[in-house]
C-alpha cells in the first residue's frame, strides 16, 4: 500500500485501543490502510474512521498477518545463513591460522 496522505491522519493508536486492540503490529496495518481510506474520502472524521476500522479491521489483519509472518520466517532464515556464514568464516581463518603458524 502507497502512504501519499498529505493530512495528518484522524484514525491513531488510542483511537484503535478504545475498539479493544491491543498495541501491536496490527496498528500499523489499519493505521497504513485507514490512509488510504481517509484520503478516498471514505472517512471524514474521528466517528467515521472507529466506524471504518470496527468494519475493516478482521479484513485488514485476516490479510496482512500471513504476509507478515512470511516475512518473519524468511527474515529467521536470512539470520541463519548469516550466522552460518560467520561460522563457517570464522572456521577458516582458525584453520589458516594454524597453517600459518
């Protein structure tokens, strides 16, 4: 999603605490979305925009959170081969040491 709001946006992290949301990863997604919404004119003020986030929120989390923890695991698998690989270097150049030496 293209964030180009040139407003300030009504929807905001209390305003999704007082829906019963917990702080989280989820803000961000409805809070991004709600952006959009807000500058469609889909919402025009603080009622609108709980209104829009009650309705849309189980859509906008239902499809964000698979992406997100796709993203998790290939972030875990890049750290991995990372730490393999500083392993791995660290192996040889103990070898090259002992060669040396």
């Amino acid at each position: 999603l293209g964030v180009s709001s040139a407003t300030d946006p009504i929807l905001r992290g209390p305003d999704l605490e007082s829906l019963g949301m917990k702080k989280g990863q989820e803000f961000a997604w409805i809070i991004r979305e709600s952006l959009d919404a807000q500058d469609d004119g889909v919402f025009t003020d603080r009622e609108g925009a709980l209104a829009w986030a009650a309705e849309n929120r189980e859509r906008i989390i239902s499809e964000q959170r698979p992406r997100w923890e796709a993203l998790q695991v290939e972030r875990r698998r890049l750290n991995e081969l990372k730490i393999a690989k500083a392993r791995a270097d660290a192996k040889a150049m103990k070898q090259a040491r002992r060669a040396a030496g």
